[in-house]
C-alpha cells in the first residue's frame, strides 16, 4: 500500500455479498483506514453518503440511491456480473481486487487438480472402491501437455507454477503474452490447435461476450479422447450439456469442475454422480481481507486524493 494520505476519505463504503463475511471485511478494512465509516448494505440511514461500494453480485437497482458514489470494488477477481449489468453509474470507475493471496490460491487449486489427473488419482480412487489393488505407471511430467486457456493475472501465475514443476505447458490468449517456460500463443485462429494438443486443459477465461460458449461441442471434441478438464474460471465458458455427454461416453477422461452454469449446480444434475468428475463450490480462489484490504485502502485514498484507481476495469471489454 502507498504511504497513508493525509486526506480523510469522505463519505461511508457500503457493503454487499451474500457469500462473505461482513464483519471480517469490516475489520480488515478498519486497519487500512480507521477513519472509514463501513455499512451493511440495508442499513445505510443516508444514500447520499455512500461514497464507496464493495459488493458481490449486488442486486439489480443496488446503486441507483447513491448519487455521490466515487468508486465500486468488485468483490472477486472475476467482474462479468458486475460490467455486464445495465444500472452501473456514468462515470464512476469500477476495481476488481488483484490480491497475489488469490493468485497463489489459484495457482495451488490448479496445481492440485493437474498433478490429480497427471498421476491418475481418480483412476486409483475407482480401483479403491472396487478393493482392487491397480497398479497404473506414473507419467513423466515433461510427457503430459498442459493447455492454459486465458493468461491473465491468475491464469499466468497458475501457468507459470505448472512449468515450474516440469509440465509441458502452452498457454493460449486472445492477444499476445509471454511468460518464462510457456510455449504461449494467442488468437482464434490458433485456438483449436491448443484445444487439440493438451492431454489436461485448464480453463482460466474471463466471461465476456465473446467467450460466453466459446468451448462448444465441437471444441470439447477437438481434445484427445481421454483428455482432463479444469474449470475454474466460469461455467458459461463451456457448453455444459456436451461436456456432459463427453464425460459420459469417455472421450473426455475426466474433469475437475469449480464453476457451473447454474450455481448452486442443482441436485439432480447428473455430474454430481459421475465417478470421473470432482466438484468444488466455486471456491479455487477468494479474496482474502486481511491481504486485499489493503489494495481497497490503496484504492480509496487515490480516489480521495483525486487520482485514478488502480486495477480498473473497463466496461466495455468485461475486464
């Protein structure tokens, strides 16, 4: 965090999630800056005074009481529920919080679940339910062709850690990236060719208009029969139906999924009883208050000395 202004923030920050824990963020955000008057939302007394909003998925009309608004931080790495929305306020910039604890979070998930499908742990986790003493020989790490699919900060920190631990990994953007060790690529033209040649692909794309289906039925065949699935980016990303069917009938191996098109994934939904696929409630990577709240303090004091904030979204691109 940059030296403390001697400015004091004005205005109140208003809180919103469903999902996190208001009094921790409210601590966390307290040590940053003291000063800094934190409110629930549903119990702002005066909408006027909102000058800073930290929310997840806030509901529609959410902002449209708060005229003084300065700055709106997405609560998450991913903003697609947040920029695709049509109540945001003209003018008032949006964050999203770039925490390198979220990164290294991320990194260790992914790591995880490749190392889990590179050592055939699910193939094992089969045999142990049959009793059945299987011996399978291990892969060499340089042998299993990874595919990172989206290099940003996440998905280039995740991409990096699979090549440190020997993995042959290629790394695919829709513009140009470089990153020690990773074979990367960028363009729809090339996209398919990735697809084609990764024995695990690890889904790390921001949700936007133009990758909202982008792994359709005809991409999730393009894999290698047999191939692994990582998802933890968003569900809408990938034709959920088809990649059902897939991991049916066999020609995609296996799948490790955090993120689905419904959330919470309904009961009756058939991946929750396939045997070759592991899910896990939208959690490879969150923001933590301790570290983030720093960035959030950072944030408001640039707003509150009339400069820029910092890791701004842009509307318009949906990131």
């Amino acid at each position: 965090m940059t030296q403390p202004s001697a400015l004091t923030p004005s205005g109140s920050l208003v809180f919103y999630s469903e999902f996190d824990d208001y009094t921790l963020w409210k601590q966390a955000l307290q040590a940053c800056l003291p000063s800094l008057k934190i409110v629930r939302a549903g119990e702002v007394e005066d909408p006027a005074d909102v000058h800073y909003a930290l929310a997840w998925k806030p509901p529609e009309g959410f902002f449209a009481s708060m005229p003084n608004l300065r700055l709106i931080i997405n609560l998450g790495a991913g903003v697609d529920s947040l920029v695709g929305r049509g109540d945001l306020p003209a003018g008032v910039p949006i964050t999203r919080i770039t925490d390198p604890n979220m990164g290294r979070m991320m990194a260790g998930y992914v790591l995880f679940a490749t190392l889990r499908h590179a050592r055939d742990i699910p193939w094992f986790e089969q045999a142990q339910r049959r009793g059945e003493w299987a011996y399978r020989h291990p892969r060499a790490p340089e042998d299993i062709r990874v595919a990172v699919l989206g290099l940003g900060e996440l998905g280039a920190c995740a991409a990096h850690e699979l090549q440190r631990q020997g993995f042959a990994v290629t790394g695919w953007s829709r513009s140009p990236r470089r990153i020690d060790g990773v074979r990367c690529l960028a363009g729809m033209d090339t996209l398919d060719t990735v697809i084609a040649g990764a024995d695990i692909l690890v889904v790390m794309l921001p949700l936007t208009p133009e990758t909202r289906g982008l792994l359709d039925r005809d991409r999730l065949q393009r894999l290698p029969r047999g191939a692994a699935l990582i998802n933890v980016a968003r569900g809408a990303l990938v034709d959920q139906e088809a990649m059902t069917d897939l991991l049916r009938s066999g020609h995609i191996g296996a799948a490790t999924l955090d993120v689905f098109e419904r959330e919470p994934l309904p009961p009756t939904d058939p991946l929750w009883r396939m045997e070759n696929v592991l899910i896990t409630p939208h959690l490879a990577s969150v923001a933590i208050p301790a570290s983030a709240a720093r960035q959030i303090g950072d944030n408001i004091a640039r707003v509150t000395r009339g400069e820029p904030p910092l890791h701004q979204v842009d509307p318009a691109r949906g990131y």
